[in-house]
C-alpha cells in the first residue's frame, strides 16, 4: 500500500470537464511540508475508518498526487482529480494548512463522486437533471460550462461561492470535503458547511460507514 508523490512537467493547454477554458501550468516540486501537509488528511481518513480504502481509487489502484507549479492559463483551480491522478498547484498550498486538508478532501471525493454506488440517489437529493426543466420557478441551471445540469432551487448546498452548484460531481466532492472537515474538527472556510445540508451529510455519513474495515 503506498500513495505516490510525482513532481509534474509542464502542462500546456489541458482541457478539463466543466470548462471551456483550458488550463496550463508551470513544472513542480513538491516540498517535503507540502507532503506532510496533505498527509494531514490522508492519516486522518486512515484513521478514521481504520482502512485504507479512501486512499486508493474506488477500483483499488493507488492514488498519485502530482504538483505542478505555478498556473499560467485557465480558471483558478486549488486541485485537479483526473483518473486517480491528483494535481496539487501553488494556490493549494497559499492559505494554510486547514485549507490544504479542504483540498485534499475535494480532490479525493471526486475518486467515488459517480463511484459510490448510489449516485443516482445522490442526484436525486437536488433534483440534478440533464434535461431541461423548463420550470425556472423550481429549478436552477448549474454554473458547469461544458454540460447543461440543472438542479431543484430548495436543494440545500455546503459552499457559497455556487462551486457545488456546477453539478453532482462538484456538488459531492464539496459536500465530502466539508463532511470529513466537520469529522475532523475543522472549520470549513468554503461557506456554511455540512450542517447546511443534513441531507447530503446523512448520504455520506452512510456512504463512509459502508466502506470501513
Ligand atoms: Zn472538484
């Protein structure tokens, strides 16, 4: 069992789905407190389901978190999870130690988003539909720009600046991330947290307690 630790090559003109902007970067190194920074997080999901199972992809295969430098095109992005390759930035690491653990979280929800056997239900918690309502009094379009999502007005969301609102794969990478801070003690800066949402921190709660041992 080992979670890898890759410092990146440059990286021009990535497209990333949910935008139309590409992205480039700098090459990276990482340093060694930037690794133990995200080992905050990683130990603590180890430890709190005494398994390692959230520090590997829901396949099973090993996770590899990758920084790249400085960004020089594109949205501004804190992390990127792309086929169970994590890529870490100089944004992540700008904001303090709390933050990086917000990131980490993030990035590793995205490994079971789709992966974590009821997503269906889980879009059902907002309403999210890729077929147009028609119906802007009860639905609201979401902010993603390379797919049309719409989700219920009332759906109750974790962050406030929309970031989950694009649609159900930023919606529960946002949601686990300020689950595992409030598990972790942790003020979750990114808007009002998990208790804003019981709904969704009752789906996940039953999601983590599923995957232990
Ligand atoms: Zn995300």
């Amino acid at each position: 069992m080992k979670v890898n630790f890759a410092n990146a090559d440059a990286i021009n003109d990535m497209n990333i789905s949910g935008f139309t902007q590409n992205v480039s970067f700098a090459a990276g190194n990482w340093s060694d407190d930037e690794i133990r920074q995200v080992d905050l997080a990683l130990g603590f999901m180890h430890r709190l389901l005494d398994s390692r199972v959230l520090l590997r992809t829901s396949s099973g295969a090993e996770l590899t978190f990758t920084r790249v430098g400085t960004q020089t095109e594109g949205p501004g992005l804190d992390g990127l999870n792309g086929g169970g390759t994590i890529r870490f930035m100089d944004t992540t690491f700008t904001s303090g130690e709390d933050d990086v653990m917000t990131v980490v979280f993030h990035e590793v929800g995205h490994n079971w988003d789709e992966e974590n056997g009821k997503f269906e239900q889980w879009k059902a918690l907002s309403g999210w539909t890729q077929t147009d309502p028609h119906d802007s009094t009860r639905f609201v379009k979401g902010g993603d720009q390379d797919t049309n999502w719409w989700h219920r007005r009332t759906a109750n969301f974790v962050q406030n600046d929309n970031y989950d609102q694009q649609n159900p794969y930023e919606d529960f990478a946002c949601a686990f991330s300020a689950y595992m801070m409030n598990r972790a003690g942790k003020v979750f800066t990114r808007g009002p947290g998990i208790s804003a949402a019981p709904d969704k921190g009752t789906f996940i709660d039953n999601f983590v307690n599923g995957l232990g041992s």
